[in-house]
C-alpha cells in the first residue's frame, strides 16, 4: 500500500512543513458621474492570499524508502513548483512565472438631462478596493449610491458566469494526500440605471470550487513527480515518471522462488561452512591446549628452579651458622687463655706484693736496730 507522503490540511497542529494559500481576488472600482454620464472604471484584479484558504503541509517519512521533495512558495504564499521523488531520484527545479500587467478599463452610462446638468462637473458615486464576490461588498457599494443621483437607479452587480460548479474537496480530519488548488472563473461586473446598462467580464479566482492534486505514490518502483503552478497557484504542468507496478510486483514472487530454488544449495554451502567452522574450532582448542600444557611445564620448570635457590639458600645459611659457631667457640678458647694467664699474672703480682711487704717490715726492723746502737 501506498504510503501517503506529503499531505493537505487545514489542522496546523497537524502540519509540520510550511503551509500555503489560494487566491483571492480584489478589484479597485471607481464610479463617477461625468457630464458625459455615469463611469465605472475598475483595474486589473489583485490576487491576495485568502486567510480562509490556508493548508499545512504534512511530511510523513518512512523507514522503507529514500524521499527527496522540495516546494517552492511564490512571493504571495502560492505555491510555485513541487518535485517529489521516492528512492533518491533528483532534478533540478525548473519554475518561470511572469508578472500581471494592470490595465484601466471604462465605460459611461448616458444621463437624461436634468442629472446632466447637475453633473457639470465629477462626481465620485463609489471609489475603493472590493471583492466582487462578497455580497456584503456588493451591498456596500449599492448603499454608497443613496442620496446621490437617485433618479438613475443605479444598481452594481457580479453574475457568475459559470454554469456549473463542481463543487469542494471535503477535508478528512487527517488532510488529504496531495494538494488544493483553486481554479478561476468568469464574473461580469454591471453597473446597470434607468438610461442603461455598462458590464465587464473578468477573471477571478472561483470560491466555490476547489480543485485537488493527488501526488502519486505507488509500491515497489520509483517515482518522480513534478507540478508547476502559475501566478495564482493552479497547476500548468505536471510531470509523472514512473515504472511499471505490475511488473514491479510481478518480479516479487519470481525472486521468492529463485530463492526458495537456490535453498539446498545455500543450505549445502552453509552445512560446509558450518562444518569448517567447526574444524577451526576444534584446531583453535587443541593449539589452545598445546599452549596450557606448555604453560604448565613452564609452571613446573620455575617451580623445581624456585626450589633449587631456597635449598641453596638453605645450605649456604648452615654453612654460615656452623662459621660463625666456630668462630665464637675458638674466641671463647682464646679469652679463657687470657683470662687464665692474667690469673697467673695476677697470682705474681699478689706474691710479690707480699715479698714487697715482707722486705718493707725488715727494712723497718733494721732501722729500729741501727737507731738504737747509735744511741
């Protein structure tokens, strides 16, 4: 199913691009009474956007597809050129619009002769800018004759010239999926009195139909569509390039069973790529193995090199204890030699301090003796 890609709506909560407007047309009507009778003069028709005729555009993208669309706005808020291409296929946009030339018409009613005389000089009956197609304008106008120029009875009016209308697009409460435009019809313009009768035919644009523009949009192709408005926002050219759908979706079911064909082989291939890829598995986990258990003997090979230093350190440390245990028992010997020769040296030492003791008291005594034989 189509998906709908750009749409039409007069919700702008629902609008998420810019919107756009059709035209509404305006004349600028002067009449006036002159010595040569009754003028009504009016300019060409000017074109402003109609605030009642106001859509949102409404992008919806999808996930399937590649969109490129591009709009283009007239200075007036009319559309001027949409290209919508579906799977990225791009144009250049192609768009010339020409301007409007304003154009003075006139006409004059003939006045009997009293309201000639009267009508020496100008008289402005109605002067301003209306649309012809509301009546409250037109009902204006009329009531701007009172008082003035009675006996003509002066009446202004708009016909339709349009036999048969076809009638409004009715709005969906989603929008619809394209684009509105308004088409223009014919309108005679009168000004009618009791000497006669002046009318003009013009072109404005027709509120009472409104045209739609479906953008296409069909499944499995691409699509380039493009549609170029005039001045006033109506289509003048529209461009459609597509593929064909039917064969398109007759190629779905032809491609569903060149696979469903090309299946065995494909499951063939894939039990062979599956069975390799076992293999693969199989040789990635023996060479994983090979490494652990060169890793192990690594393990056990630094573990028997650990051992090795900590016995050497082991008997290098007896080694020392048994040194050192010889060292302290031979300086042991030694200060017990020493201790025993100072004992000897000691023992001389007290001996002779006796010998020393026992010569002082004889030298004592011998002394006394010889005090006393002197005597």
């Amino acid at each position: 199913m189509a998906r709908r890609i750009l749409t039409s709506t007069t919700d702008p909560n629902l609008g998420n691009l810019y919107c756009y407007h059709l035209p509404k047309g305006l004349i600028k009507l002067t009449i006036q009474a002159t010595p040569n009778g009754v003028q009504i003069t009016t300019l060409e028709p000017e074109f402003i956007p109609d605030p009642n005729a106001r859509y949102f555009f409404n992008y919806t993208p999808s996930p399937f597809t590649d969109d490129n669309i591009s709009i283009e706005f007239g200075p007036n808020g009319f559309l001027k050129n949409i290209h919508t291409i579906i799977d990225d296929q791009t144009d250049e946009l192609l768009s010339q619009i020409g301007d409007l030339a304003n154009s003075a018409i006139s006409g004059a009613l003939g006045l009997p002769g009293k309201t000639r005389d009267v009508a020496a000089q100008n008289i402005i009956l109605f002067e301003g800018t209306i649309d012809p197609l509301n009546e409250d304008h037109v009902k204006m106008v009329n009531q701007s004759f009172k008082g003035k120029m009675d006996e003509l009875n002066l009446v202004f009016g708009v016909k339709d010239l349009t036999e048969q209308h076809s009638g409004k697009v009715v709005l969906s409460s989603e929008g619809q999926y394209g684009i509105f435009a308004r088409p223009m019809g014919s309108y005679e313009i009168s000004l009618s009195s009791s000497t006669g009768r002046l009318a003009k035919i013009i072109r404005l644009p027709d509120p009472e139909e409104l045209h739609f523009i479906k953008i296409p949009n069909p499944s499995f192709v691409k699509t380039d569509f493009q549609i170029e408005f005039d001045d006033l926002g109506y289509p003048k050219s529209i461009k459609v390039t597509k593929p064909s759908s039917a064969l398109a979706i007759l190629k779905v079911p032809l491609n569903i069973l060149s696979s469903i064909l090309d299946l065995p082989a494909k499951l063939i291939q894939l039990r062979v790529n599956l069975d390799s890829q076992k293999a693969n598995e199989i040789d990635k986990k023996l060479n994983l193995r090979t490494w652990e258990q060169k890793l192990e003997e690594s393990d056990l090979e630094l573990e028997k090199k650990k051992q090795a230093i900590l016995k050497e350190k082991a008997n290098s440390t007896e080694e020392n204890t048994r040194a050192v245990v010889e060292v302290n028992s031979e300086v042991n010997q030694k200060l017990n030699q020493v201790t025993e020769e100072l004992g000897t040296v000691n023992g001389a030492i007290d001996f002779l301090q006796k010998r020393f003791t026992d010569i002082g008291r004889k030298l004592d005594a011998l002394d006394k003796k010889m005090s006393s034989e002197d005597t």
